[in-house]
C-alpha cells in the first residue's frame, strides 16, 4: 500500500511562513520516511482574512499601522510592571553605583533604603487609596516593597538625589497595588492609576511619572509579547491572519473546507495521512465529520482548538452529545504542547476515537504554538503513527 501525507497549516500563515513551514515538514517527513509523498494545502491565499476596506473599521488604522504612538511607550512600560513589580528596582540594582562622597551621616543608599523601609504614607495618600477601594491592596504593597530583595540591590546604586530611585518604587507599589486588586477583580482604569503614582510620588518625592533615560529605554526593549508592542493600527496588521482568520473560519468555513476536500482528491496514493496544525485541524475535523474520505485513514492535529470548540458548542460539523460519525479516520493522533493555550487535548473528549500525545516545545506562547516542526519528540511521534 502506498501512503501520501498531506499536510494543511493552521491560522495567520501566509505565502512566506506557509513555504518555511511546508519545507520543514517535508524534510522531516523524508528524514524518517524517505520516498514518502507530502502534499501541502495552502489556503491562506484564497480563504484567509483580509481586510476589504483598507482598515475603515478599525479606530486609527490609516495613521497608525505598522507603528508605534508616542504616548503609547508609557502604557507598555506599564504593561512590563504588571507582570513584575520589581522589574525597574532590578534594572537600577543592576547599574553602577555612584561616587562615595566625603560628607558627614549616612551613605546616600543607606538613607534611601531607610526611607523607604520606613516609610509610613500621609494620611491624604492612605485616603486617596481607600477611596477606590485599594486601601488593603496598597498597604499589601508597600510590606511587599520593604521586603522585597531588589530594593536593597537598587538602593546601593543611589545618589544623593535618588529621584530615580524614588520613581522606580512608588511605580512599583502601583503596580502591585493594581494587581492585587485585579486578583480580587477589581479594575482600575489609566486614569485613576496615573492620579494614584501621582499622590504617591509627591508624598515619596519622587516627582513625576514618566519614564525617562536609559532605564526607560531599557524597560521599552524588553519584549513585550505581540499585544504590547504596536499600538491599535499595527494590532490590526499583527492580529489580523491570526484571529481574522479564526473568525472568518467561523463564519464561513466552507471554502476552506472545500479547498482540503479537493487537495486530499488530487493527492496521489492509496492512503492519506492528514497532518492538521491550528486552524487546520479544525477545518480537518469538521470535514472528515460531514463527509466520508475513503483515502484518510489517519489524522494527525497538532496545537488544535477542535476538541474545545466541539466541548464548547462552537464546533460546526459536531454539537456535543453527538459523537463522530463510522466514517471518521480511525486512527486520530492529537499532539499538543502544554503551554500553548491554542492546543486542547481530545482523548477525554472524544474517548476511543482520539489519542494525545503530549510535548514540550521549550518555549512560551504565542512561540510554544509554532514551533513544534522543529521538535524532535513531534516527528517522534508521527513516526510511530505512521508505523
């Protein structure tokens, strides 16, 4: 018997990632099958989202795609301070510190430290928090902040002035602040959190709330992750292929649908192994659901939404109770990593028709969903499923 792989790419790919992609999977494919046949169905191309009005929908797209707005660098400073208070304390512990000077009293980082340990709000600072509710969460914050081991390193690079310093912490205090009462789903809005550095600079005499110099620029060049990096114009062409696609998928399928149909007729053999990344494997199991492709024998999805989308009610072939049809391939192999959010398992979901086979890709999301080509233990596993 003579067997075809046919493989079919998931969401957001276009002609350069798609070729790059289909490259790497026909090499390891001819790596552990030599001579094998591997088919690709690019629909992308033809059934991918786009945007049919230049953007008109989107607030700002024409002025903004592709960049970044000025006033945008302070929200994603914050966006790094969410994530991790202590971040800019770390980045100041990490410069040199300064002169020592010949005067009388304590070291200047001595005293920096001292204040801030010490430091007991003003009564129109402990108000303004409790006012909104932070109350609790702000006070939570600055015993985090006085014990936090990054304050002691950041203190031994402060000057006389210590401004910075000053800034770094009451931002810090913020931010925890803020997430703590996100923990408690509270939500407090730029607005109100720009008022509260403010109340609290003045009292810690810190002076300001912008970030300025290298530190700023250093905060700016840690990654950001794609929803921090461009503001809502270059959202628009980042986000686009990815959750257009998702979308446009949803609302009308079919085409994509009848694009894997024709390409699984046109590929030669007398087997065919589908192999579904994304999106893919959606599209994949809805097909093979509503109609019966004698030649597919063997699916394989890899990173794919369908075992959510049938639990949740959004897949469009299959609504839970019903379970797949006689004619679905017998041999469903689901391959995902745990830290992509974009994969689902299937086993429990679709028990006696499906196996998962976990893997690590050693890498965080969104990277964790795209780069299983290049993971040993995926060809592993194909491998064996082959076999």
């Amino acid at each position: 018997m003579r067997r075809s792989v046919l493989f079919v790419h998931g969401t957001g790919v276009r002609e350069v990632s798609y070729k790059e992609t289909f490259d790497a999977v026909r090499t390891r494919l001819d790596e552990i099958r030599p001579g094998l046949e591997v088919r690709g169905c690019f629909w992308g191309r033809e059934q991918g989202a786009s945007m049919a009005l230049d953007g008109a929908s989107v607030p700002r797209y024409r002025q903004s795609r592709g960049g970044t707005a000025d006033d945008d660098a302070e929200i994603e400073v914050w966006g790094v301070l969410y994530d991790d208070p202590w971040y800019e304390l770390r980045l100041l512990g990490l410069q040199p510190a300064p002169a020592s000077g010949l005067g009388f009293g304590l070291p200047a980082s001595e005293e920096f430290f001292a204040d801030i340990t010490e430091y007991g709000p003003a009564p129109e600072v402990v108000e303004a928090f409790a006012a909104r509710g932070l109350g609790e969460d702000f006070a939570e914050a600055l015993r985090a902040v006085a014990r936090a081991p990054e304050l002691r390193d950041a203190a031994a690079t402060a000057d006389a002035d210590g401004t910075e310093h000053r800034r770094a912490v009451a931002r810090a205090v913020i931010a925890m602040t803020l997430g703590l009462a996100d923990d408690r789903g509270v939500e407090v809005s730029g607005i109100v959190r720009d008022a509260l550095l403010d109340t609290l600079s003045t009292d810690l005499y810190a002076e300001g709330r912008s970030v300025k110099g290298l530190l700023g620029k250093a905060l700016l060049a840690r990654p950001l992750g794609w929803r921090g990096r461009s503001r809502r114009g270059a959202w628009g062409d980042a986000a686009l292929p990815a959750i257009g696609d998702i979308l446009r998928y949803q609302a009308r399928g079919q085409g994509v649908r009848d694009q894997i149909k024709r390409t699984v007729e046109n590929t030669p053999g007398d087997a065919i192994t589908v192999i579904a990344h994304s999106l893919g494997g959606v599209a994949c199991v809805d097909l093979l659901v509503r109609e019966r492709l004698e030649r597919v024998d063997q699916l394989i999805t890899v990173g794919s939404q369908a075992p959510y989308f049938y639990e949740i009610g959004a897949l469009v072939s299959l609504e839970h109770p019903e379970t797949l049809p006689p004619g679905f391939p017998a041999k469903w192999l689901n391959i995902y990593d745990g830290r992509d959010f974009l994969a689902y398992q299937a086993a429990e979901v679709f028990p006696g028709r499906a196996q998962d086979r976990l893997v690590d890709n050693k890498q965080p999301f969104p990277w964790a969903h795209t780069t299983y080509w290049s993971n040993p233990d995926v060809w592993n596993a194909v491998d064996t499923w082959l076999s």
